[in-house]
C-alpha cells in the first residue's frame, strides 16, 4: 500500500506489520515462568496456563503475572 506521510509517499504493508508486532510479542522476556517453576523447579509444565509450556514469558505475560508470583523471580534473580 502506498501511504503520504509527511508529504512523502511510503509504502507499507499491513501483512507484515502484523506480523511484526506478533513477532515482538512472542521475543522471550522473562527466562523462567514464576508458576513452572514453583510447582517444578527446573522444568516445564505442558499444561501451564501462564507460559503454554515454553518456560519462559514474553513481556505481555511477565506483566500480567501476579505480583506475588513474581517476587519469587525477584529472589532467584538476587
């Protein structure tokens, strides 16, 4: 698609903005997921309902986390 930005033509493509920002939302930001690892430490949980089981959180995820469940990420992180 053609657009006029600041009297300029660019193109641009919804497609693959899409795509970026699915990208950027599946980047890993949190190596550890705070549930997985309190039930299982060192391990993953296929059914885990917070990382779906990659063991790790994006940063959407981290912030939805509880805080309670974080701060036992903050103590390993210490």
């Amino acid at each position: 698609m053609r657009k006029l930005k600041e009297g300029k033509l660019r193109f641009s493509s919804p497609e693959l903005n899409t795509f970026f920002q699915k990208l950027g939302s599946a980047m890993p930001y949190c190596g550890y997921c705070p549930r997985c690892h309190a039930k299982h430490p060192g391990r993953t949980h296929p059914a885990c309902q917070l990382c779906g089981g990659r063991g790790w959180l994006s940063q959407r995820d981290s912030e939805r986390c509880p805080a309670s469940e974080r701060k036992e990420l903050e103590r390993l992180r210490a």
